[in-house]
C-alpha cells in the first residue's frame, strides 16, 4: 500500500523556518520524481519544488533562494526546508511522487506564516 505522510507543518512567524519532511512506503521511492505542492484558499495548487530520481531540482520562482527540497533515498523521504517565510507562503503543503503516469500525494500538512 502507497503511503506519503507529510510532517513538520505548523505557525511560524514571518522571517521564520520550518522543515516539511514527507515519508513514504510501499513503492521504488528511488525511481520517482519527488514534488512538494502547496495550495492556499481560494488558489490552485501550486508547484514549490521538485526533485529528480538523480537529483536534479527546480523551484517556484517565488521561493527560489529561501526554500531547499532535497532526498534521503535510504530513508525513502523527501525534504523541504523552508527559511525567510513570507505571510504569503501561508497554504497547506503536499508532496507528490511521480513516474511517468504514476502519480501519488500526501494528505498534506498546514503552515502558517503569522505574526
């Protein structure tokens, strides 16, 4: 059975960091494309980060040089750490795995950025 459990979400302050971490079982986490996706009220969801079977990655430009998504593939989880966060990256934050027609999400895990 797939699973994809998304942690580490909470309140933070403006300025602030957290770490998303995502854990995954029951599929070759080695061989997918590792996502994580956000979607605030009222918006679509959204593509933050994403990180390739090899390791290759790329940001929203909104989160370019504040966010770093990386992997531990002994550990079959994927990473986001999120620093300087803005009131606007407020959003429920889900990770995807993907490989070729495959695709499967977490439940996703809330964060919100407020004084």
């Amino acid at each position: 059975q797939v699973q994809l459990v998304e942690s580490g979400g909470g309140l933070v302050q403006p300025g602030g960091s957290l770490r998303l971490s995502c854990a995954t079982s029951g599929f070759t986490f080695s061989s997918f494309a590792m996502s994580w996706y956000r979607q605030a009220p009222g918006k679509e969801r959204e593509l933050v980060a994403r990180i390739t079977s090899p390791g290759s990655t790329n940001y929203a430009d909104s989160v370019k040089d504040r966010f770093t998504i990386s992997r531990d593939n002994a550990k079959n989880t994927v990473y986001l750490q999120m620093n300087s966060l803005k009131p606007e990256d407020t959003a429920v934050y889900y990770c995807n795995a993907a490989l070729f027609k495959l695709t499967y999400w977490g439940q996703g895990t809330q964060v919100t950025v407020s004084s």
